[in-house]
C-alpha cells in the first residue's frame, strides 16, 4: 500500500525529534545517521531517504535548530529598557529548555567554523540578532532610558556581554545559576542605563 502524505509528515515528525535528541544528548559532535537511526530505533538505510551525506543532516539539524528556537515563547516586550531586558533573557539559559537549546547552539560552532558557508550563515544569524537589540537599544535612547550614542555599538557591547554569560552558564552552571545570571545582567543594564534620580521621601 502506498504511503500517504499523512504517512510522510508523521515520519518526519520523528526524524526531526530523533535529530533534536541526539543534538541535546551528544551535541554536534555526535550527530551522525547511525546516532539519529539509533534514537529511531531504525536502519541507517531508512534515513538515506532523508539526508543521503553528513552535510545534508547538519543542514536540516540547523535549520530545525533555528525553527524551535524561532518558535519557542518569548517575555512580553514592554517598552525602553524593559524590551531590551526581555531579549536578553530570553537569550540566557534559565530553564532546562532554554539550557538545552544553548548548548546546541554553542556545540554547533565547532561545526560552523570549520564550514565557509556554515561561518557565513552564523555570522548574518548574530547580525540579525544585532539588528534587533539595536532597535530596542534604539527604543530605550528615544524613552531616555539609555544615553545617547551608536545604537550599533551598545547593541554590539548588550550582545557580547550576554553571549559570554551564556558560555559561562554552561561551563559552569553550579558558579552561574539562573539568579546569577539574572543579576550579573542587572548589574549590566544598569552601568549603561541612564541614571534615575532617587525619589524625593518628603
């Protein structure tokens, strides 16, 4: 009997589950068609289907990487610096979910820096990124919650500042817990953000 495009989609559904597991168990180092057939409880063979090299597996291990993180839920936005502190969180590893992601995300440079093309696509994903803390960065200066100056250049400086703290997080995830993390950032935010004055008690 034929298979039916139902049949398919469901197939697939478990080949991208099957990816997703072996990514968070093993990393990108560990991402091989037997690793995946294994997780299916399958024959290499049934995967040629879908990926017939190495190279086509990591592509679509990518892609299904930048879809669930595209897709997972963000903090509500607010306004001024209060957006800008969303998308920094959301940026951390503060959950179990948000820890697995990062570490396939910092497991995959190994892979990105060793490809022409994979180093290209890594370096317009963290421009894209850039682009969207520079608008909120932006946002904040209009409020008068952050000084004047390149929005550029603070969005650059809020973006390296977390991205450190996310590889700190993941070495050392005992020395920098979620309230760790969530101070240090605070502690961040607040050396660029312009000062409040402190509140009249009279």
């Amino acid at each position: 009997m034929a298979r039916t495009k139902g049949d398919h989609e469901a197939r697939r559904r478990d080949v991208s589950e099957a990816v997703w597991q072996v990514m968070a168990t093993r990393g990108f180092s560990g991402l091989t068609l037997r690793a995946v057939a294994d997780q299916l409880r399958a024959t290499t063979g049934l995967l040629t289907h879908y990926f017939p090299n190495k190279r086509a597996l990591v592509t679509y291990a990518l892609d299904l990487l930048e879809e669930r993180t595209a897709s997972r839920p963000r903090r509500p936005a607010g306004e001024g610096i209060e957006a800008l502190r969303a998308a920094l969180l959301d940026m951390l590893p503060l959950t179990e979910e948000t820890t697995s992601t990062n570490r396939i995300w910092v497991s995959s440079w190994d892979q990105a820096l060793s490809d022409p093309d994979l180093t290209d696509a890594y370096a317009r994903k963290y421009a894209q990124s850039r682009a969207t803390l520079r608008d909120r960065v932006a946002a904040a200066q209009e409020l008068g919650d952050l000084p004047p100056g390149d929005p550029e250049h603070i969005a650059a400086g809020v973006q390296s500042f977390v991205l450190g703290l996310v590889v700190q997080a993941l070495f050392a995830p005992s020395a920098f817990t979620p309230s760790r993390q969530i101070e240090l950032l605070e502690e961040h935010l607040a050396a660029i953000a312009v000062p409040r004055p402190l509140e009249d008690p009279h």
